[in-house]
C-alpha cells in the first residue's frame, strides 16, 4: 500500500510550456509531488512538461490526462514556499493543516 501526498485545493492561473509552445491552464489542486490542471488539451502519458508561474518554472511530466484535466508528477518535490505561492496563500498559513485539512495521507 502506498501513501499520497496530501493534495491543497487551488486556483491559480500557470502557463505550460510544452514542445517550445506555452498555453494557459488552471490549476486546480496540488501536493508537493504533482498538480492537477484545467484547461489545456490532453496530453499523452510521459510527456514532459515545464510550469511557469511568476519566476518560477517547475519541470514535471505528465501521469494521465483526459478531455477536462492533465495530472502532473513533478520531477523534484515542492518545498513548502513553492507549493504555498503556486496556491496563492502564504507559508505560514499551510503549517498545521490549514485549509481545513487534518494531516492525515490519503490511502492508493
């Protein structure tokens, strides 16, 4: 059995850099591991990609993807100032389970 990351809800607008071309998306959750996104036409499987936000570009790849959404494996994991930017909420507040969430990982 393995554990996931615990995934954030979020919000944000990113761009996609894929094969010297960038799109818009959305994202819609995170975890330090990977991201879901809104937005942008289905990619196939093992497709590397790179996301852009701010000054920010974070290298990932992608896991699945379908007509709605593209889910993401980052290639590093997030620290926790990455991960608190890319949602739009400061790091202090993502200490301790805020958002409502309770700390525990989700069972795969």
């Amino acid at each position: 059995m393995r554990y996931r990351a615990p995934r954030y809800p979020a919000n944000s607008e990113l761009g996609v850099e894929h094969e010297g071309t960038q799109h818009r998306a959305r994202l819609v959750d995170i975890s330090p591991t990977g991201a879901r996104l809104r937005g942008i036409a289905a990619l196939t499987n093992d497709t590397h990609v790179t996301l852009c936000h701010l000054y920010r570009r974070i290298k990932a790849r992608v896991v699945w993807s379908n007509e709605h959404y593209v889910g993401v494996e980052f290639l590093q994991p997030l620290g926790a100032e990455d991960l608190a930017a890319l949602r739009g909420v400061m790091a202090s507040q993502m200490r301790g389970g805020a958002g409502g969430h309770h700390g525990f990982r989700e069972l795969r």
